[in-house]
C-alpha cells in the first residue's frame, strides 16, 4: 500500500471524488486549494482524499471516496490514519463533514472523530439534486471532529 499527494492534474481523480462528493462544482470550490492524496495497493488506485487548511490549526477532510470492488478492506481507515497523521503537528483541530448517514457516522467514529455539530439542510440548500445514502435522504451536514 501506497499513499502519494498529487500535485498535479487533480482532475483527472473527479471519477472517485464524485463518489465521495457528488457535485462537481461543489469539488471544484476545495480541490485546487486542498491537498490530494492518492492511496494505491497492488498498483491500482483505490482510495483518494482531500483535505483543506481552514487557518488558525483547523484542517477540514473534505472528501474522502474508495473504489466500489475496493470497499470495506481498509483503505478508507488507512487514508484517515494518513490524513491525522500528516495534520498532527500543524493544527490543533480535525473535522469532517458529511451526511447523517448509517454508513459514514459510524465509520468516522471509529476512526476517532466525535460529532461536533450540525449544519441545518445543507444537502438541501447546497446540492442541485437529492443526494440518499442507505436508502435515506441526505439533508443536514454532520461535522465531527478530533483534536490533534
């Protein structure tokens, strides 16, 4: 397993950031100023994430996506193990953002992320389309965080 930060033609990597985030413009906001990095096992991409540095300690891991045939084998806990520990020594402060979803909340959690607070209909008001994860709709943003 490998994990390399990308540096150039992050494009190319908006296939597997729209499964972690499924607008493009809304990718297009935190991609350029955000770090991306790129986790490959057996020569093949299977994890990306990008994290953004919101100042005073703050980071924030904007978007996180693992390829579908590559789910549930420990790439997303090793990319989040990454992201912690490349943020550790910089900032003070971890968050995440994402939907009050059965399958994400609990990960995150497990990870070491304590839920910190809501945003009121932000997949409502921010996305052109209903977003569903498990079968429910996505309405309000969950943050959670950690301290570093």
């Amino acid at each position: 397993m490998e994990i390399r930060q990308v540096l150039e033609n992050k494009q190319a990597y908006l296939p597997l950031l729209l499964l972690g985030d499924e607008q493009e413009d809304l990718i297009a906001s935190y991609l350029d100023r955000g770090t991306l990095s790129a986790l490959y096992d057996g020569g093949s991409l299977r994890t990306v994430s990008v994290v953004t540095d919101e100042g005073h300690g703050i980071f924030e891991l904007k978007n996180l996506a693992t390829e579908p045939d590559s789910r549930r084998r420990g790439y997303g806990r090793a990319m989040v193990q990454y992201v912690i520990e490349t943020c550790r020594g910089r900032g003070t402060r971890l968050l995440v953002g994402t939907g009050d979803s059965p399958l994400t909340v609990p990960f995150y959690k497990s990870c070491g992320f304590q839920e910190s607070h809501r945003v009121k209909n932000f997949f409502t008001d921010h996305y052109d389309h209903p977003i569903f994860e498990a079968g429910r709709q996505l309405v309000d943003m969950v943050y959670l965080a950690m301290d570093l």
